[in-house]
C-alpha cells in the first residue's frame, strides 16, 4: 500500500493544523497534529504520532467562532497547551530522515502556517528538503464538488472508520486512511508530488511555496492536473 511514493520516500508525514484564524501572518496554530508513516514488508505503519495544543502569545485569544468550530477553548489551551518552541521541537524531530513526504490536505494553507511557525522557533531548515504533497489537489481532479475532507471521507466509504471533528489528529488520522483510499482508486499519487492546484477565479491563495508547481484546476476535469502543459 502506498507502494509508489514509498519507493521513492523513506517516510511519509501527514499533518494537520487547527489555528485562530484565516491569516498566516497574523494567526497563530493552536493544534499541531502529525502522523509518521513508513513501509514495514508492504504494510504501512505509524511509527510517530504527535498532538499538541500550542499556547497562544500573552494577550492572544481563541476567537468564539473558532471555539465553537474546533471545540478548542481558551480554557483547554490555558490547561493543556504547551510552549510553541517545545512542540516546535517535537516536530522537527520527525524529520530523520533523508528522504519525507510531507502530506496535508489543503497543504498551500497549512503550509503558509507551519513555515511561520518554524521560523518563529529558527527550524525552517527542516522544509528545505521536503517534497509535498497536496491530498485536496487530488481529490478536486477526480471528483465533484464539494471537495471538503468530509465529503472525501464519505466518497471513499470511511463514515464510522475515521473521524472529522476539526480536530487535528482526527482530520490527520482521516488523511491517511484517504490518502490509501485515492492509491486503490488510482494509482498516480506520485505524478501530484509539489503539484499544487488552485480555483482559478481566486488565484493561489497565501504565500507561493519555491518548491511547488501552481496550475489552475477548473471544476470540469477534462484531463489530470498533471497533464496539462
């Protein structure tokens, strides 16, 4: 399972963020969820799982609106949350190897906020060499609107397997089993590797990744994204 990017990767992460906002200059992440995976005989494995509530900068709040959405509250993070540059390093010790894939679904979103985030905490190197690898993108080029992880999820048969609670790990956990759901589906997972799509009627939204090819991707999937010239 998963044997394609395996082949070329030592480890694949996926990850997940929670955050008080839409802005990644401003917001902050208040969740940080990641799942290591490896390939151990031809099964896929967890070796590494990290969730960690990350405490807000003094004065800064959860807005109600979010509160209500994540189920995350001040009150939680007061309690459970710990210093960003302690879970910042729980992260960047996920990255050993030489060869990861670095996983997410609408990964231009969490991407702009984890770049912020490690260079905050001075461990940005650790993207240098990371390949990325868009779920959202895959999953807009093979299937009708909506594109949300929920509807992926029910498209793929997972309701009462995995969870989407807007919660980080149980969107990260979900991620996965999608992830394995899109490979028996179609087994071209590799050729969207750094391929990110974007609505082309509001462009890309955030800050361009170097590394990551842009192209537009129209609701009417005439040919893979991958295709296009």
């Amino acid at each position: 399972m998963l044997n394609k990017l395996f082949d070329k990767y030592d480890s694949i992460i996926a990850i997940d963020t929670e955050t008080t906002g839409l802005d990644f200059k401003y917001d902050k992440i208040i969740e940080l969820s990641a799942v290591k995976l490896i390939n151990n005989s031809g099964k896929v494995r967890i070796t590494d799982e990290l969730d960690e509530f990350i405490l807000l900068p003094e004065g800064r709040i959860i807005p109600p609106e979010v509160e209500k959405l994540t189920g995350i509250t001040n009150a939680i993070l007061k309690k459970e949350g710990k210093p960003q540059s302690e879970v910042c390093k729980q992260f960047a010790d996920l990255f050993k190897e030489d060869k990861i894939l670095l996983v997410a679904y609408n990964a231009q979103f969490d991407m702009n906020y984890l770049y912020y985030f490690l260079k905050e905490n001075n461990k940005v190197d650790i993207l240098k060499k990371i390949n990325m690898l868009d779920a959202y993108t895959i999953y807009r080029d093979r299937h009708e609107y909506p594109h949300k992880l929920c509807n992926a999820i029910e498209q793929y048969g997972l309701l009462g397997v995995v969870k989407n609670s807007h919660r980080a790990i149980d969107d990260t956990i979900a991620l996965v089993e999608v992830l394995k759901a899109m490979e028996a589906e179609c087994p071209d997972l590799e050729m969207y590797i750094n391929l990110f799509g974007y609505n082309p009627k509001y462009g890309v939204s955030g800050t361009k990744i170097s590394s990551v090819t842009y192209k537009p991707q129209s609701y009417d999937r005439l040919i893979k994204l991958y295709l296009q010239k």
